[in-house]
C-alpha cells in the first residue's frame, strides 16, 4: 500500500512537473493579424507599432524573449517620445527669445505646448506589477505556439489529469494506511512537509511563485492557461485567461485534498458534511455559476462572496462593464450583494456562527480546510500573535470600509473615481493600493503563499475584513459557542495546537470556560482531535454563553464566587 | 508575606501556585527536577507520536511565570528538615520555607524482576522517559509492555505509531477488568487486537534477558516463552514518588499521610496530587487517587487553605475519560467491575462494537449510580445534576438526548438504547427531545 502511495505521488509529481515547466517552455509567434489588433488596443506610440514590427511580428520568441522584447521597445518608444517632448520644450524657450510679437510667439508656444501634450497620450506606462499583466500577457496569450498550443487535451492530462489522479491514489491509499477510522496526527510534527521543514520550504516557495506570476506576471503562465483552454471553451465559450486557469486550479486542487479529509476523517459526520458542503460551493458558486453566466452574456458574479471579502461589489458601477451598466441582472446581483452582507451574514453568524461562512461556504476558507489542513498547527498561539492579529484584522476592516465608503461617495457626486479628491490621491488610487495590497499580496500570495510557514488561515486570521466583520457579531450577539464539558480537560493541548486560528483553545478549555473568541471559524477540529470529550460545538441560548461551570473544580464549592468575595 | 515551597511542577503543585497567587501576594517559588516549565503529562505520548511538539504541552507560555511572580526553581529535593523549615537540594543548596506543598507525584512501579535495570527498559512517566524511548526505540525490532493499565496501551499506541512490532503483556485475563466491567473490557481486548497489537493475556514477565551490552535483548513470559525485543516498556502502575521522605518527619503511608485540609502530621506542610494518601478514602475513592482532575483540585483547595481559608478536600461526583487507541471513555459517577449486592445493570452495545454504554443504577430505588461510555461523549454538568438529584435511570434515559455531547451530524442512538431498556425491564419509555431549558436549569 505504501508503495502505492509513492506510485501516487509519483504521478502527481510527474504532473505537476510536466505544468511547471511548461512555464519555460513554448514559443511565440506574433502574427500580423494578432499584432495589428492588439498594438491598435494597447499602444498610441507610432515609434513602437514600428520597431515591435520590425522585431516582433512573424518572429519565434519565447515568452520571455517577448515579454522583454516589447519592455524594451516600450522603454525605447518612451524615451524617443521624451526626446521628442525635450526637443519641443526647446523650441518653446527659443520661440520666446525670438523677437518677433508677443502674440505670435504665444500662438506657437501655444502649439508646441498642444504637441507636447499630445504626445503623453504616447507613453506607454511601465509598472512591475501592471505591465506584464495588462500590456505583455494579452499579446502572449494570442501568439502562443508550441507544443501545449497545439495538443491542448493532451497537454490538459498531462498536467491536471496526472496531477489529480496521482493525488487521489496517493490520498486514496491513506484508508487502508492510516489505519482504522480515528484521529490519525502520527508524525505530523516529525515531517518535513508539515513542520516547517524542507519540503514545507519547497511548498512555501512553489505557492508564493505561483501567486506572484498569477497575479503579476501572467504572461508566463501562457501554457498552463492554454491547458485548461478547451475546459474553458466547453463552459463559456471564451479561451481561458488566467483567473479561469485559478479557478479551475482551486477547484482541482480543493477536490483531491477533500478526498483526503473525506479518509482522515471518516468518523466524524461533522467533518465530512462541512467539507462537502464547502467543497460544493467552490464548485458551483465560484466556478460554474459565474462561467454559465458569461456563457450566456451576463457578468461574471460569484453571489456567495460578500462584501467586504467582494471589495469591488461597488466599483464602477455605471459603467458598462459595472454591475449597473448590465441591466436587470446587474441590478439584481448589486441588491443581493448588499442583502448578503447587512442581512444575510449577520443573521446567520446569529444563529450558527461565523462558521456557517467561513468554514462552510467561503472559498478562501474552503481552500484552508482542504490543501491547508496538513498546515493547520503551524499558526502560532501566543498571546503576541493574537495582539497583531486584532491590529491588522480591524485595520483591514476599517481600509475595506473606508475605501467603499469613498468609492460610493465619488458614485453619488458624480465625480470620475480618477480625479484627486484630496491629498494628491483619487478614489482610484486607493481601490489600486486596496487591490493590490490586501487584494493581490496579503490574501493571495501571503494567505495561501505562507500557508507552509505561518498555517493555513493566514488570510482568514489576519486579513479578511468580512471575518472581522463576522467576528464582532459572533463575539457579541451569538448562539454560537464551544461549549467546554466540565472538568474532563486535561490540559494535552491538541486542540490549541490544531486550531488553525491560533486560538489557545486549552487556556478556557482547562478552566471548563466556554470558548467564545470573534476569530473562531468553527472548523470543529479542536473538538475532533480532543482524547476526551470536552468541547462541542454548539449553537444555544444567548445567555449561558460564557457560563463557566462549577462542575470542573469537583469541590462543592464554588471557588469563582469565593474569588470573587475575597477580592 | 509568607514564603511558599511548592516541590513538584506537576498539575497539583501548579494549580496550587496559581490559585495562592490569585488569593494573595506570598512568595512563591515552585521546585522540579524534570522540566522548567509546567507541561502536561498527559499529553507526553503525543510529543512521541508527532502530533505535538514538546512544547505544545506546555500550557502557558514562558513569561507567564515571571509575570504573575511565581519563581521557578530547576533543583532535585534530597531531604526535608520540618524541625528547621528547609528543604535541600541535591547541589547542597538550602531552601528555607514558612509553609511547604508537597506535590511529587509518582514513579513506576518495578517489581524485582530480573534485568529490570536493563539499557532499553524504561516506564513512561517522566519528560526523562520520554526522551530515554526516543532513544531506546530507533532501530526497535519489537518492543513488550508489561502491565495492562492507561499507560501500558498509551505505550503500546505510542510505539504502534511508528510502525515497531509490539507485544502487551497483560496479567489479568482481559485488558483493565480489575476497573472496567466485562463488556467494557472485551472492547478494547478488540481494538487492541485490531491495532495488530499483540496483546498476551494472563501473561506475566518472569525475567529480562541481557545482551553483552547489558542491554535488553529479550523477555521471558510466564508461559515460558522467550520474545526477542529491545525495549520493554515497565507500566505495572505507579506509586507515590515520596523516597527523598525517608527520613524526615512527614508521617507516610503508601503516600504522604494528609487529613481533609490536606496537611500531613506537621502543620506547615501539605502534600497533593499522587504523591497524598488520605487516611481513608473519601466516598467510594480510593485513598491515593493518580488522576489529573484530582491533582487539580487538590491543588485549588490547598491554596485556599494556604491563603487564610482552610477548606477541606471534597471531591464531587467521580468522573474520569480515557482514550483507547480509537476509543474514546467516559464515566460519570461510579460503575464498578463487578455490581455490588444492591446494584442493577443496564448495558447497550452498537452493532458497531465501538459504541457502548453500560449503567449502574441501585436495583430497589432505581437510583441511578454511574455511567460507562464508550465512543459517546456526554455532558458532565448533566450527570453531575442528576447525581446530585439523585435521579432514576429512567429519568436520565428519558433525558439522555441533553446529556449527549457528541459534535453534530454524528448519528445519535438514544431511540435504540431505550428500545433495548423497554424489552429488558418491560417499560415504556420514550425518549424525549433535546431541551435547552433543561440542560442549563441549575439544580
């Protein structure tokens, strides 16, 4: 069986192998037809349409052959339009030393002046982390040739096919090697995946890679997007870009590592409906809802995903591509969107906790209890961490609430979101900042990317402002608690050390208090891992909530109370 | 302000520094040769089996101490000099006290066998026997544990973990049957076996063979077999760990002799946890109780004491939990191996066989007496109400739908456990449904 596994790992690897390094493989060829449409798209600078003409089209380049080729041109195009601009800016000055009338050197500085301005409309913007992604990849996404562009299918079960099936025979086998049903933790801190050691280093730096080229530099991920293509092309009708590579890639990767929570916890119902149900809304509310309604001409919309997490609910709203720009469904998802959050979300964290969300339908939540789960004990549980995590996850919360708060305010008065509104900064400039910082880096490369470093709900803990948002409900007007069973705890610490939230679970547990903390997404491992039957999950009446049981000290007394008087 | 000496940074001793700090401003300082800090004992086998580091054991982190003012003290306690109130230590080292808790614990029990002293043979109490098993255990062809009691299977789970062969030598003739009724015990006999555990019953070690290493190399059974191992592993119980006593005034039995306030026969010193024996069991119990929860509140009353309040010790309602390898126990109350002259049985087993639960009730009143469960969690604050209450077993079988604690989703069987009860005892009970009100109604 264990050799099966290996077999299984194999596979995968091979897989994931074949994926990786079709990153530096493949060509691309820019045709005149891929050329003309996307230079009349993207450049105004005729310098450049030139020299790319000459050094682009109908060339065999790799990816980044190309990728440099056009940053170079690009730099090239810039610096002759500053040429041109400092050339003209010497004409003004000589104009107005020339002594002729005052009212004709006006009329030509005047001139000069419009050319120099027109000729801004010719830089091509260089920024690292736009660039690429919106100026390079549309380019090397058409022109890919090659191997993987030309055997998409084949190239699709090479990659995702071995990647998967290897997967699932490796974590298939788990059921006959773990042992029967139970807790099965065995080595988990002794394993140089899961403790931090080399292979968790490796993890560590294939993820955040894989994040800074998804979100940064997609005009390297040409080929893995091209494996997924015909997926894509089968359930919308677009070719796939880069966030359909991610989605399908969440999706893949949620599935096999559910086969593994569906084995390690076989004997616990709890467990297994949660991560069926979490697993379902990834799958049909964030991948194939959001496809079928671009299949038939609708926005892309994914309507469990609540405002804040869905930082952008509001941004350009009345514009075409914005929710108010789409007509009656767009209307629709806007309203809904806003029920979500100040209805919605709120009653449910009343009556079931944050959990209902976060552990049961989120999929940044989904991905932590799948892929995330050989992670879970590396969150840190000191009182320190705790500290940082209340700082950053309300300040989140406050930049969520205040950048929305300025995107609506730019809405109602009608003022472009690109126009200065005070300090130098526009309301676009801080939905970029927001975007990239919390949106790109913190819960993508950092959230997922830290997962074999800091566990897995780097994100979920310290980030999400929609968590925060839960937490201060689920902390002072919920059902919801872990409830501790009197005196049974003898202070092992499993479930401190699982708890994916870094929550010192053992420190009310051992003093039979009930476990009631905003950060609390009710993965309901604690309760799993526990060896003797001390906390539950539970959702009930409000006011025994925080009740500390006098069962636990054994004495007949009740030592609180006696505490209490002697103070 | 009176200067405190707590020996022993076990639960007990712990617990007490905590609460003589909440009640006062005395100084404290906490002795303990094992560990720096504070961990829990219980938890050891986890480090072993790798789902835990050392220091996930550890409950509070390091500069709790330092912040609540409690001093820790690495130092080993050779000899107590009530007469001077000082303590010294092994360094030669002398520590004077106003008032003294002894709380020492226990060590394994060895019982002269033949190579008991062997490299490779070891009881799992200690952090130090921890980290001797680490050692004897690379390389492990086999390893035997002798003695069928928590720690024994705890060592057999712990060794199985890492995939080396174990043999479990257990004297009685089925595993833990001297404190579990016979149902019960067959359970884990099965759990054990179905771990691939090569559980011997009625067997018990006659020697321990040497290599030329003086290192363990085999056993040799009662049954005159000879089973090649290089770790044996010693769980024949433990006792109270009191030697470095000898020779003071402390007035000892098994254990340190402790009336109810948990003093010993000199007035500013207390004994708690394992290491007290009172001089006769409270209630039902035992006179010497090893158990977690007991230490623990042995711990709480003696700081009250201390702190200008005497208490006396008084346990409540007995309850304890294990874990068998996957099976997971509970009890509320008492259920005795064998049922005494007054007392009835009921026993439900799912058809599973990894679910069980088996009460005792008193045969004329129907009063219920005590609770067994196997792979059920229930709720304790209902058993301790219905104890208190005195409630009939009909009246918490009725009710056994608020007592359950299981996490939800899991399948529940109180129609099938009560179906059983009617057939047996000619009743028609009906369950009644989970109520709130009930559960939190304080009695």
């Amino acid at each position: 069986m264990k050799t099966i596994k290996n077999i299984g790992l194999l596979i995968s690897l091979t897989g994931f192998i074949i994926f990786t390094s079709s990153i530096f493989t493949g060509t691309n060829k820019v045709s005149q037809e891929i050329f003309d449409t996307w230079s009349s798209q993207k450049i105004k600078s005729a310098f450049f349409v030139e020299k790319a003409q000459q050094e682009i089209v109908n060339k065999e380049l790799s990816a980044s052959e190309l990728s440099n080729k056009i940053t170079q041109i690009a730099a090239a195009s810039n610096q002759h339009t500053y040429d041109l601009q400092a050339e003209l800016q010497q004409k003004i000055e000589q104009t107005k030393k020339t002594k002729i009338a005052q009212q004709v050197i006006d009329k030509r500085v005047q001139a000069y002046q419009a050319q120099i301005n027109d000729l801004w409309n010719e830089i091509i913007w260089m920024k690292w982390n736009k660039t690429s992604k919106d100026l390079i990849y549309p380019l090397a996404r058409a022109s890919a040739t090659g191997w993987p562009q030309q055997n998409q299918g084949l190239f699709f079960w090479l990659t995702f096919g071995l990647a998967i099936l290897g997967g699932v025979i490796a974590f298939g086998s788990d059921y006959k090697l773990l042992g029967p049903a139970g807790i099965k933790n065995n080595g988990i801190m002794q394993h140089a995946a899961t403790n931090r050691g080399w292979i968790g280093m490796i993890a560590f730096a294939y993820f955040v890679g894989f994040y800074v080229l998804l979100y940064f530099f997609p005009n390297y991920l040409v080929n893995p997007i091209l494996a997924v293509n015909k997926v894509s092309l089968g359930l919308s009708g677009n070719p796939s870009s880069q966030w359909f590579l991610y989605g399908f890639m969440y999706c893949s990767v949620m599935s096999v590592f559910a086969v593994r929570m569906f084995i390690k916890y076989r004997h616990n119902a709890y467990q297994l409906v949660r991560t069926a149900v979490v697993l379902f809304f990834q799958i049909a509310f964030a991948f194939l809802i959001p496809e079928i309604l671009v299949a038939f001409n609708k926005p892309w919309f994914d309507f469990k995903n609540a405002w804040p997490l869905d930082y952008d609910l509001f941004f350009d709203l009345n514009k075409d591509w914005g929710l108010l720009g789409q007509g009656q469904i767009g209307l629709f998802m806007l309203v809904w969107g806003i029920v979500l959050t100040l209805v919605i979300v709120p009653v449910m964290v009343y009556f079931f906790g944050k959990r209902w969300y976060c552990s049961w339908v989120c999929g940044c939540g989904g991905l932590a209890e799948t892929l995330g789960d050989p992670y879970r004990q590396l969150s840190s549980k000191s009182l320190f961490s705790w500290k940082i995590e209340r700082w950053l996850i309300h300040g989140v919360l406050v930049f969520a609430v205040g950048m929305t708060g300025l995107t609506l305010y730019t809405y109602f008065a009608e003022i472009e979101s690109w126009q200065e509104i005070a300090f130098g900064f526009s309301a676009y400039d801080i939905q970029s900042s927001y975007g990239f910082l919390i949106g790109s880096i913190f819960s993508g490369v950092i959230g997922t990317g830290f997962y074999p470093i800091l566990g897995n709900r780097v994100w979920c803990r310290f980030g999400c402002p929609l968590a925060a948002y839960m937490g201060l409900v689920q902390k002072f007007k919920s059902r919801f608690r872990i409830t501790t069973n009197g005196g049974q705890c003898i202070s092992c610490g499993n479930c401190s050390t699982y708890c994916e939230q870094g929550i010192d679970v053992r420190s009310y547990a051992q003093k039979g208090q009930n476990i009631v903390r905003s950060s609390c997404v009710g993965c309901g491992v604690c309760s799993a891992v526990c060896p003797r039957g001390v906390l539950k999950l539970e959702n009930g009446p409000e006011e025994n909530r925080l009740d500390q049981n006098p069962t636990l000290l054994g004495n007949d007394v009740d030592l609180l109370e006696l505490i209490k008087n002697n103070k | 302000m009176k200067h405190i000496l707590i020996i022993g940074n076990g639960v007990s001793g712990i617990t007490a520094a905590r609460h003589i700090r909440k009640l006062s401003q005395h100084k404290i300082t906490v002795i303990s040769a094992e560990s720096d800090y504070f961990f829990s004992r219980t938890a050891l086998m986890y480090v072993f089996m790798g789902h835990m580091k050392f220091e996930n054991t550890q409950p509070y982190e390091n500069w709790f101490w330092k912040k609540n003012n409690i001093d820790l003290l690495n130092g080993y306690v050779s000899s107590v000099d009530a007469a001077n109130n000082k303590v010294l230590l092994s360094d030669g080292t002398e520590i004077t006290y106003d008032d003294l808790i002894i709380a020492t614990g226990s060590k394994p029990n060895k019982f002269g066998w033949p190579g008991q002293d062997l490299k490779g043979v070891q009881g799992m109490y200690s952090k130090q026997d921890l980290e001797k098993l680490e050692e004897n255990s690379k390389n492990c062809k086999r390893a035997v544990i002798v003695g069928g009691g928590l720690i024994g299977i705890e060592m057999a789970e712990m060794l199985h973990s890492r995939n080396i062969p174990v043999t479990f030598l257990v004297r009685e003739s089925s595993f833990w049957n001297g404190v579990l009724p016979g149902e019960e015990s067959a359970m884990i006999n099965k759990e054990i076996l179905e771990n691939h555990i090569d559980l011997r019953l009625e067997t018990n070690l006659v020697e321990i063979l040497s290599d030329e290493n003086g290192h363990a190399k085999a056993i040799v059974t009662d049954k005159g077999e000879t089973i090649e191992c290089s770790v044996v592993g010693l769980t024949a119980g433990v006792s109270p760990n009191i030697d470095f006593l000898k020779n003071s005034a402390v007035e000892l039995g098994r254990g340190i002799l402790v009336d109810r306030l948990l003093q010993t026969n000199i007035k500013n010193i207390y004994a708690i946890g394992d290491c007290a024996q009172q001089h006769e069991g409270i209630g039902q119990r035992r006179p010497i109780e090893a158990v977690w929860y007991t230490g623990r509140m042995m711990g709480e009353t003696v700081a009250r004491t201390i702190c200008g309040t005497p208490q006396e010790y008084n346990p409540g309602h007995w309850f304890n939990s294990a874990k068998f390898i996957d099976l997971e126990y509970q009890t509320y109350g008492w259920v005795w191996a064998q049922p005494k002259e007054n007392e009835n049985r009921f026993y439900w087993e799912h058809a599973s066989g990894k679910k069980c639960i088996h009460i005792n009730y008193d045969k004329n009143t129907h009063e219920f007496i005590g609770i067994n469960t196997f792979g059920i969690r229930l709720r304790h604050e209902r058993f301790d109400t219905w104890l208190n209450n005195k409630a009939t077993v009909e009246e918490v079988l009725l009710h056994l739908k608020d007592a359950n604690f299981d996490p939800e989703f899991f399948a529940s069987h109180e129609e099938e456990i009560l179906e059983k009860f009617n057939s047996e005892n000619n009743t028609q009970l009906k369950v009644k449904a989970k109520s709130w009100k009930r559960i939190f109604l304080k009695a």
